[in-house]
C-alpha cells in the first residue's frame, strides 16, 4: 500500500482493520460520524474555546473585550470577566450544539443528546475542583496543528502511481493537539480530551496505565511537541477519559523518542509491504463490521455489494495498482491526504 505520512487515527486504524484503512487512507473514502463520535466533538469544541478565550486574556493587557474567531463558531467576542463566570460555559455549548447538530443533520437530535453534552463538559471542567478546566491553566496553545517530516532514511517513500505519476518524498506525522499548557519554565503539559470508552477497539483491551505508556498517539505526541515547542525540557501526556476512568498522566521526554521512531518504522513499513489489506472478518460477521462499519453498512455506487466486500473483490482480481487507478475517490490526491478532525 502507499503511505505517505501517518497521524495517530491512521496508526491505529491500520492496527483495527486493514481493509478500512485502505479504504480511508489509499482510496480517500470518509466514513459518516456516529452520534457519539460528534457529541465528542461538541464536548472539544467547547473546550477549545475556553482555552483560546483564556489564551486571549493571557495577551489582553488592561483591554476589556476578548475576541476571538473560531472555524466553526465565526466571530466571538465577549467582555473579560465572563470568561469566568458559569453562564460562558453553557453559551458556549449551546453554540456547539446547535452549529454540529446542523451540520451534522443525518442524525436525529434529540434532548437528551444535548444534555449528555453538557455533563460531559461539566465533568471536565469541574474534575478535582477544576484542575483541568482551560480557564485555571497558563495556555500555550489551543487545538495546534503539526505535519512534521521525519528525518531517517528508512522514511524515504517513492513511488510510480497507477498513472505513471511518481511521487517521492519523507514519512510525516501530522495531526493536531487538543490543549498544550505549561506548567512551568521548562515544562510543558498536553491534554487530549476522551470521551469514547478506554479500551483499545483493535485489541478489546482496558488501557490501563501501563499500557498508556506505550500507547501511540501519546509517544506520537511526545514527538511532535519536541519539534513544535523545542524550548522545554519536559512534557507531560495527560488523556482524559471523561467517562471513563478520568486524567491518566505520564513524563515522557526526548529519551521515548526512539521507542516511537522504532514503533513508527515497523507500522511505515508493513503498510508498504502489505498488497492484500485484510478485513476484521472474512465473512464480515462480526459486529465491528454490522454494527460500526460504514463501509459494511453501505453499498459501492451503482452496485449491490458493501463497499468492503467490492474492494475485496477488485483487489484479488485486478491486484492493488489496478484498484487504485478504479476505485480512488473522484478528487482525491493519494499522495497528500487530509483527513478532518
């Protein structure tokens, strides 16, 4: 398969299911968002804001008015001393609600979801007496964005496209950052908001500690933060379970840089190699396929087969250059894609 950069939803998607993997990151299909997935993104929404709005009140200076301009909220301005009040938190919520829920207009919205919302939200921000609430921390960044070359010649990529285009070039590690704080002089602190279940969905495992400090996205982060923030000496990984379990927080620094390149080589390397993406399921029975799969649950256009099972199809009679000339979403560059979120 071709690969041309990994962020930590590729990393381990590839671990879930090679066949969505391909599907998603090769061809360039996107699946629908569940409702859950979206009231997750209602919940960071809201937390993003508060963070950038404290980031403005940290440069204020004796100016009275936060302004800010979110992507999905437009233009926010509000007077300083209501960032910290009770009512900023709710505003903001119904805000996110209403401009998700509209957008994301498949679903049927409902009351309840709303509310789930903004228990989530408070859970968050009132957990030990708001040590993770935005508004209590010393912001460095809100929601930053990295797309970050590695520098080893085993991330070296070239490759002759279906078309006879080449594209050459060096493995990224792009992606983008919750919250980082600082904690002090030399320390640095990044929160990545969670409000999925902790369980690792490729292995159906607990994350416990333990394995959280082997975990890729938190290693990917680690990394990524050394580039984009070279002036502290430390970091801490915090994730938050919302639901689940609460803060888990680990100290990596530059020394857990090689444990993630040596991780990043082996998955870089066995998607080059692999020409026959497999699915969870040969007979598509099991329940991540019925049940969580957009690609089960709907048919390729002009077909009554699953999206899955076509490409499964297409791969073992045409093989993978074939497969990707055909079957690439109209529009799609394979050698540059963006994912959203």
């Amino acid at each position: 398969m071709l690969v041309t950069y990994i962020r930590s939803s590729s990393y381990n998607n590839y671990a879930y299911c090679q066949m969505q993997y391909f599907i998603t990151y090769v061809l360039g299909y996107q699946t629908l968002s569940g409702k859950k997935a979206v009231q997750g993104t209602i919940v960071h929404k809201v937390l993003e804001v508060l963070a950038s709005l404290q980031l403005a009140k940290q440069n204020a200076g004796k100016k009275r008015k936060l302004v800010i301009k979110d992507d999905m909220l437009g233009d926010l301005s509000i007077n300083k001393s209501h960032l910290d009040t009770y009512d900023i938190v709710n505003e903001l919520l119904e805000q996110s609600f209403d401009s998700y829920a509209e957008q994301e207009n498949h679903h049927e919205w409902l009351k309840k979801d709303r509310e789930e919302c903004r228990k989530w939200t408070w859970q968050a921000i009132q957990w030990n007496d708001g040590q993770f609430d935005p508004r209590n921390r010393n912001i460095v960044a809100p929601e930053p964005h990295f797309d970050i070359p590695i520098d080893e010649d085993w991330a070296k990529f070239k490759y002759k496209m279906p078309n006879g285009e080449e594209v050459e070039g060096q493995l990224a590690i792009k992606g983008t950052i919750d919250l980082v704080t600082q904690t002090d002089d030399d320390t640095i602190e990044v929160v990545d908001w969670k409000t999925g279940r902790r369980i690792d969905w490729a292995t159906g495992e607990e994350k416990t500690y333990e394995k959280l400090l082997s975990d890729p996205q938190l290693l990917l982060y680690n990394y990524a933060i050394s580039k984009l923030f070279p002036q502290y000496k430390q970091a801490i990984m915090t994730i938050f379970f919302i639901k689940d379990g609460g803060p888990f927080s680990m100290c990596f620094d530059r020394s857990d840089h090689d444990k993630f390149l040596e991780m990043l080589k082996d998955r870089f390397q066995k998607i080059q190699q692999n020409v026959s993406p497999a699915p969870i399921s040969s007979t598509r029975s099991s329940f991540k396929c019925t049940k969580l799969c957009h690609y089960y649950k709907n048919n390729w256009p002009g077909t009554d087969q699953n999206m899955c099972m076509y490409i499964e199809k297409h791969l073992k009679e045409n093989g993978m250059d074939k497969t990707i000339k055909d079957c690439t979403r109209e529009g799609f560059d394979i050698g540059f894609y963006e994912a959203p979120g």
